[in-house]
C-alpha cells in the first residue's frame, strides 16, 4: 500500500488526510508522531504556490550543468550501444 503524496493531498484541500499520511510515515520510521506531529497541529494551506515553468527553465544557471552533463552521458551511452551492436554484427557476420 502506498499513500498518497502529502504534498498532492494538500494541494487538493485534503489536509486532514495528508496530516494522518504524515502521521503514518513517521510511526514507520520509528518516531514518535505525536512528538512531530501534534494532536490540534494543522497544515497551512495558503503558502503552496503554483510555480509555472517550461523547457527555457533547464538551460537557466540553476540547472544548466545537470541538464548539459546528462545529455552529454545519455549521448555517450547511445552512441556506445551503438558501436557495441555495429561490432557484434560485423564479427558474427564474418565467421
């Protein structure tokens, strides 16, 4: 059984639920929910703001070098699997 995320139950005005899911992942990690999560302790609602973004996002100085540096492995990696496949064809083919 997995819950649903606290962070969604808020966003659809499910605070209570999202507070017994908090509740519930606390006791299995072995804390105390009461101690985090006081009875009466309520979930503010009002901060959660949508934060629009689009592809232009990836390339700001914020997450440029991750973004350049997976597509540069994930390039390499293609271009491996390629040559690996290129390889086994042309030995299997000669013999």
């Amino acid at each position: 059984y997995v819950p649903e995320s606290p962070r969604w139950l808020i966003s659809q005005g499910k605070s209570d639920e999202a507070m017994k899911v908090l509740r519930y992942a606390a006791r299995m990690n072995g804390h105390d929910p009461d101690v985090m999560y006081p009875q009466g302790m309520e979930i503010d609602c009002d901060e959660m703001e949508e934060e629009s973004s689009n592809m232009l996002d990836l390339f700001k100085p914020k997450w440029r070098k991750i973004v350049l540096l997976t597509m540069g492995v994930w390039t390499g990696f293609g271009f491996h699997y390629y040559g690996t496949i290129e390889l086994v064809v042309r030995i299997f083919s000669e013999m």
